[in-house]
C-alpha cells in the first residue's frame, strides 16, 4: 500500500512546472509528494515554487523538506492542488477529512486551477460513504444539536475522540469533528450544500464537482481519471 502511494506521490510531480504556487494536501499519500517536491526543490530542478498548505501537518513537512511555504491570503492565484481522499466515486466526487483538515483543504482546492487528487486502488468505490464516514467539522458548542439534526438525512452521527488528547478531536481552526454516516448518499452536491445550510456546521468533508484529475496507484501501475 505504501509502495502506491508512493508510486502516485511520484507522478504527481510531472504537473508540477517552475513559478507554480502549490496547495498542499494533508494526510500520508500527500506526505510523499510534498517530501518529493523537497527534494526537487533542493536539487534547483524546480525553481520558484511554492506552497500553500492545507493543515499544520503540511506546513510542517514543507518546512522540514524545504518547500517555501505562504499563505492562502498572500497569492494571487493557487496554479495547482495535490491532495489525497478517502473515497472517489465513478464521478470523481470526494470523501475527504480522515485528518481532520476538510475546511482548509475545500478553501485552497476550490481555488485551484487544477485540483489533482492522489489515492490508491482501495478508495475508489461505487457510491460515496460505502466505507467511511461523512466528517463534518462543526463549533464546538453545536455539536450535540448538529448531531440530532442530521438524523433527518437518515444519518447518525459520531464525535470524533482524539487518540493522544484525552477528549473530542479539536482541529486545526479549533473546532469538533462530527463523523456521519448515511444510509445511502444518492446526490453528494445537494447533501454537501444542505450539511453546510446547518447552523454550525463550518464544513463538511464531501468535495462534490471538484476534482479535476485522480491519479489512482494500483498493482498494475498509476491510472489517470479525468472529468
Ligand atoms: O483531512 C485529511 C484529508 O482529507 C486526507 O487528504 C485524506 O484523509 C486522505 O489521507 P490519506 O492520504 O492518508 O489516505
């Protein structure tokens, strides 16, 4: 598995040109693209680069593998945005948010020219939430009220608790993780604009009608979706 991501971390590098500002993806496929950005970087084989990233985890690995990095508010533009998912549909339609960085990472990929999408074999599905949840990212205050209001999409919905913080998760922009489940998402663009239409919600992780270009790692090599 790691071998795949590495594989489409490997590809992604080939749409990446001189001048590009790059938004950086969150989680451990995106990891391998921003260490493999590093090192071209460093080797002066791309030159004025940089990066726009997405949570503090990507901020973190640009700093330690040399990619400059700037803000969402310092650019003009945002040329390309690499980043994983945890489900890609026939349609190219995302569940993202396994990290936690949903809200940052629909910011900076909305705004990309082109939003490129790495992932391996496993995550693509036939339809969105057959294997993982909805991650909704909510004020922390609502999240009860937030969690029995989405029962009416015939969804339940969880807290999501850290693992090395005794507690809820709390994200990077301090708020609390809902994780939904659904029993069957039929429209993902209608069920994403009506979760961000609840009060509190600050985002929630479907990125419908987004991604541009899915780079897929799989045993017999990397393969190109498009919309
Ligand atoms: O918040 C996290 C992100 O949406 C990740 O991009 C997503 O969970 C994919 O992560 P990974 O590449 O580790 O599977």
């Amino acid at each position: 598995m790691e071998e795949l991501k590495r594989s489409v971390a490997r590809e992604a590098l080939k749409f990446i040109e001189d001048d590009m500002i790059v938004g950086l993806g969150t989680g451990s496929t995106t990891a391998y693209f921003i260490e493999y950005l590093g090192k071209l970087i460093m080797e002066e084989e791309l030159e004025d680069v940089y990066g726009v990233p997405t949570s503090y985890q990507a901020r973190l690995l640009a700093l330690e593998n040399g990619v400059p990095v700037v803000g969402l508010d310092e650019v003009d533009a945002i040329d390309i945005a690499v980043d994983g998912a945890d489900e890609v549909d026939p349609y190219l339609n995302l569940i993202k948010g396994r990290g936690a960085a949903l809200t940052m990472e629909k910011i900076i990929e909305y705004r990309a020219g082109t939003f490129l999408v790495l992932v391996d074999e496993s995550k693509l599905v036939e339809r969105l939430g057959q294997k993982v949840p909805v991650p909704i990212e909510v004020i922390p205050a609502a999240w009860r009220a937030i969690a029995e209001e989405i029962e009416v999409f015939n969804a339940t919905a969880e807290l999501r608790m850290a693992s090395k913080k005794d507690g809820p998760v709390v994200t990077d922009n301090g708020n609390f993780i809902l994780d939904a489940r659904f029993h069957r998402i039929d429209d993902p663009l209608d069920l994403e604009i009506e979760l961000n239409n609840i009060p509190g919600v600050v985002e929630n992780g479907i990125f419908a009608d987004i991604a541009d270009i899915v780079l897929v790692g799989t045993r017999e090599g990397v393969k190109r979706l498009e919309r």
